[in-house]
C-alpha cells in the first residue's frame, strides 16, 4: 500500500459501452457493470483511508445520447440514490458519516430523481468523516460558466468589484471548491474538461487499456503507489 495516500481522488470512469461490447450486450447496459464497479471502489477509498471521492457519473453529454441508454442511466442513478438513503437511515447515529454532493445541472434530470438528489445532500450536509461528490449533468465548461454569472451578478450588485476578482475569489464561486490529489481515468488519455480549474495541479493518471468494468482492487493499489512514488511541486 502507498505510503503518501491522497486525501481527494477524482475518478472518469471511462469504458462502459466498450465493456459491454465486448462482453456481447447492449451496449448501453456496460453501466450497469460500472455502476457495480463504483460500488466496489468506494469501498476501496474506504479501506485506504481516503477522506474525499469526486465520481463523474454522468457528463451533460452523456444525458445527451439515445433515450434508452439515458433511461437506463436514470434508472441507476435512482437505484444508487436509494440505496444512500437506505444507508443513511442504517448508520445515522453511526460515528462514520458521508457528506454527499451531487454537482451538475440537475435541472436537467427528472423531477423524482432531482428530489432524491436535494434530500440526500439535506440529510448529509452537517457531516465531516468522508465526502462523495457525485457529477452528474457535469460539464466543466457549465462549471467555469456558472461561477462567472455568480461573479458578474455580483459586480452588477455593487457587492465586488472588477479588481478585486481574483482566483481565490473565483474558486469559492465553483460547484466543488476542494482540488483532488490524483485523478484516476480509465480507457483514455484525457480529462475530457473533469475540474478544469480544481485538477491544474492533481496528478493524473491515465490507465488507457483498462475499461472502468474491468478496473480492479490491484489497479486501484497500483494508483496509490504509483501517486506515491511521484513529487508534487505545484509549479515550483
């Protein structure tokens, strides 16, 4: 196991559709085995001490494609959203609590799930051990965009000024104002717009031949030690 463990690791969960192509299945039903896959990895993140998961789920994109695939993602993130609240209900008076976040434009999401969304962040707002966020809807580019209207609202407002504007002030009007270690992406070699302004100095590492279904507790480890072993200067 690592010696240096990081405290933040992002996850682009790349590789379901291949998956279940290869495996000979629909290919949108490749999320259901990444769906268990997340299952595992939180577990994972548990065992090795790590305080703060960013999953990106969904991109904006993705809640773009063919309506059966959609669904079937909707599906899930129903049934995932049921199972926090049924965790949430088994371990409330528990010393370990999760502080869970969903970031994204859930406006765009149906009305049901959007309430199970707002009611699980209510019900784990106040809590400190560990936090979850999840990025549905997501898009870095919504994210920059959002916090520049937040910004501009408030110039127009006379509350800030144009000079005072500056990129401390800039991260605290993001979605998610923490910045991840190390940012794990399966199946390709890009970020694909993941935080593009919380990642500038995460380590990232691209595990270009493993499709997200096939990521394994080895892998994960291999990530860890991997992060390790690298010397993180933040520009200097």
């Amino acid at each position: 196991m690592a010696e240096t463990i990081p405290k933040h690791i992002a996850i682009i969960p790349d590789g379901n559709r291949r998956y279940a192509k290869k495996k000979g299945m629909a290919s949108f039903e490749g999320h259901k085995a990444g769906s268990d896959k997340f299952r595992e990895a939180l577990k994972w993140c548990k065992e090795a001490g790590i305080k703060e998961i960013t999953f990106w789920a969904a991109s904006s994109d993705n809640l773009k494609r063919d309506k059966k695939e959609v669904d079937f993602l909707i599906m899930l993130f129903h049934q995932v959203c049921d199972e926090f609240l049924k965790d949430y209900t088994k371990k409330k008076d528990k010393t370990e609590k999760v502080m869970i976040r969903f970031i994204g434009d859930l406006s765009s999401l149906p009305k049901q799930l959007h309430d199970k969304m707002d009611r699980i962040m209510e019900l784990t707002k106040d809590y400190t051990d560990h936090k979850l966020n999840m990025l549905v809807g997501y898009g870095g580019e919504w994210e920059l965009a959002l916090a520049a209207k937040k910004i501009a609202e408030k110039v127009k407002q006379g509350i800030l000024k144009p000079e005072e504007i500056t990129p401390e002030v800039f991260e605290k009007h993001l979605e998610l104002q923490s910045k991840p270690d190390l940012v794990i992406r399966t199946s390709q070699q890009r970020t694909s717009g993941l935080l593009p302004f919380q990642i500038a100095y995460s380590e990232i590492i691209f595990l270009e031949k493993i499709l997200w279904p096939d990521f394994s507790k080895n892998d994960f480890n291999d990530c860890l030690k991997e992060y390790s072993n690298r010397i993180r200067t933040f520009g200097h």
